[in-house]
C-alpha cells in the first residue's frame, strides 16, 4: 500500500507550522526549553525572603497566622 502525495505533504506542513510556532512562543518566553528546568540560574523562590531574619511578605502563605483546626 502506497500512501498518496498529498498526505506526505500535509505531515510535512504540519511539521514546518508546529516548529514555527514553537519559534514564536520561545521567542516571547512563552514556552522555555527543558534544559532552562535543569539547571538552577540562582533565582530565589517568590516567598523567600531577601533577608532571612525578615518575616516573609504578608501576601505568602507562611506569613499567614496559624489557624487552630477543629477536632
């Protein structure tokens, strides 16, 4: 069974608009590379405080005051 032109065609259409649109996404940081995830570029997590003695930002989940749970 041979497969007709035009679907040869159309995979390799296919192939061509995916990789431009992955172009345009890593273009605009939309989509980072999987090797961006291995490496650590030294960035400290958003709740971390700039000083650890300082309490965290009020909008963090640690800043919030414990809540006693009901038995």
């Amino acid at each position: 069974m041979t497969v007709p032109r035009s679907m040869s065609a159309l995979a390799v259409g296919l192939l061509v608009v995916v990789a431009v649109i992955l172009a345009v996404l890593w273009s605009r940081n939309a989509v980072r590379h999987p090797s961006a995830d291995a490496r650590g570029d030294g960035t400290t997590p958003a709740c971390a405080p700039l000083n650890p003695s300082a309490p965290p930002p009020p909008e963090c989940p640690q800043a919030q005051p414990p809540t006693q749970r009901t038995p």
